[in-house]
C-alpha cells in the first residue's frame, strides 16, 4: 500500500501519528511520549510537483455547457463567488442560507457523506459569501419557487453526495474534454487565482476564502462587515467566465425537452438505439454497397 501513496499522502498519514502520540499527556500537562521527528531518518518521500489541477475561463464555460440540471448551478456557484468548498455548498438550505435578494450566502455547515454537520472545517470558515447579479439571478431561476430543503439533492430528495457527482457529472465531463481529472478543488483554485488578478483587498479575498487573516491589521479592518462594500466588489470582480446562453441563461430551460426523454438524454450511452448495429449479412454473400462492383 505505501508503495502506492503519494508523497503528500504519506505525509498527511505521518502527521496524523504525530498528533495521536502529542495527545497523550501526563496530570501537568506535559507530553507523556516526547518525540523529535526526523523526516531524513526515516526516509520520508519530499513532496515535490504536487499534482493540482485546475481549469480556465474557457474550461469553466465548456464544463458549464455539458452539465446539466443542478451541476451547472453548484459548478457555477463553486467557480464563480467565495470561494466555497463543496461540502459547503452542498448544506446550504434554501430557508436558512440565502438572503432574500440571493445575493448573499450565509455559510454556517457543510455536508458530508450524506449527514449535515453544524460545523466548518476551520473556525475562519463561518463566512458570508456575496455573488454577483449574474450568478444571483442564476440561482433565483434554479431555485424558483421552492421555499426550503437542499437546493442539491438527489431523485429521491436526499441529500447530493460529493462521489455521486463526481462519478455521474463532472469526472465524465473532464474526461469528454480531454480536461485534466480533477474534483471539485478544481473550482476553488479558479476562484482563488482570478481573485489573485483583481485588485480586491486583501482582507475581502481572506474572508470570502474562509482564511484566517494573514496580518494582525486585519483584525482591525471592518470592511467585510459592511455589506454594501462587499457586494460592490462581489459586482466589480464578476464570475471570471461566461455562462452558456448570456446574462438570461436559466440552467433548467436552456432546451426544451419533453420530461419523459430527459432521462434518456442523460444516459444516451445505455440506448440500444444510440448505435444500431448493420443488419447481418449472410456467409459469402456480398453488401449491397458491393453488389456493383461484383
């Protein structure tokens, strides 16, 4: 097995047993097992060209274009404000987490292996994430008329997991691009460097991002308080990428398609009729295409 680990894998497994042997203190306090590790004795691999993949503004398009239904609206929503992780994205509830005006998501729990759990993977990470009115108007037509529940979630009403959407939408959407494999930190790592191109203040991209702050004057700056401000930089930095159709895209309208072939469309693959096999021809005899030339 450790012959197939990465190096980052390895490292993350090691540091793991690290903490395990740090927890065990005495009645003071004080470590009861002290260790000095040593990376170089024990031959631990570097982590070196760390595999990350990420994607372009053109790729985002193209991977909104071949989505469909509620993909298009959690990719557009990882890639295009925040940036959020998709556990994030994946608990938000439509009564509890957005502002009335959509404009505004209120980030308090995540989702995880089909369980909502009230809390974030870092304490930095209870945030408000403000979008732009291109991807608010996008999430009002997804949303419609619905008024609470998870705005992800599967046929049967339960929640989206991540390996679900991983398997059935964005791996297979990567791999018909010939799009480097990735998951959903894809997104992120997109929403990061094109905040990186922006003038946005440094404090906004930490807040949004779920970061602690890297400088103790941030601690004193407010700004992210004033919503106002926000949204106005939420509005001045935009997606970062065109979505299919323009400004008046809706995700759920963009063909018509009758209800009863829709599941077939997203399957085509699993048709017998999708790639007929020629009529069989009898020992020795001829196609008709040859009949001419005989």
């Amino acid at each position: 097995m450790a012959a197939s680990l990465s190096p980052a894998s390895i490292r993350d497994y090691s540091n793991i047993v690290r903490a395990v042997v740090a927890s065990a203190v005495d009645d003071n306090g004080e470590e009861r097992f002290p260790r000095k590790w040593n990376r170089e004795f024990i031959d631990a691999p570097l982590v070196d060209q760390q595999r990350q993949p990420s994607t372009t503004s053109a790729g985002m398009s193209d991977i909104l274009l071949f989505a469909c239904d509620k993909y298009r609206l959690l990719y557009a929503l990882l890639a295009g404000c925040g940036p959020m992780r998709a556990g994030e994205a994946l608990g938000l509830e439509i009564d509890k987490h957005f502002s009335e005006d959509f404009r505004t998501l209120y980030i308090v729990q995540k989702a995880k292996r089909g369980i909502i759990q009230p809390y974030l993977k870092t304490k930095n990470g209870r945030r408000e994430v403000d979008l732009c009115r291109q991807l608010s108007e996008m999430l009002r037509d997804c949303i419609g008329n619905k008024h609470s529940g998870l705005p992800f979630h599967s046929s049967t009403g339960a929640q989206l997991l991540q390996s679900n959407a991983l398997s059935d939408s964005l791996h297979p959407i990567l791999d018909y691009m010939a799009h480097e494999r990735g998951g959903f930190n894809i997104f992120r790592r997109f929403r990061i460097t094109h905040l990186e191109k922006s003038d946005c203040p440094e404090s906004l991209k930490h807040f949004w991002s779920g970061h602690a702050p890297k400088h103790v004057s941030e601690r004193y700056v407010k700004l992210t308080k004033d919503r106002d401000f926000r949204l106005m930089w939420a509005e001045r930095i935009g997606l970062g990428f065109e979505l299919p159709g323009g400004q008046s895209w809706a995700p759920w309208a963009t063909i018509a398609v009758p209800k009863s072939d829709v599941s077939d469309l997203k399957r085509w693959w699993t048709r017998r009729d999708s790639n007929p096999r020629p009529p069989r021809c009898e020992r020795g005899a001829l196609p008709a295409e040859l009949l001419a030339h005989e």
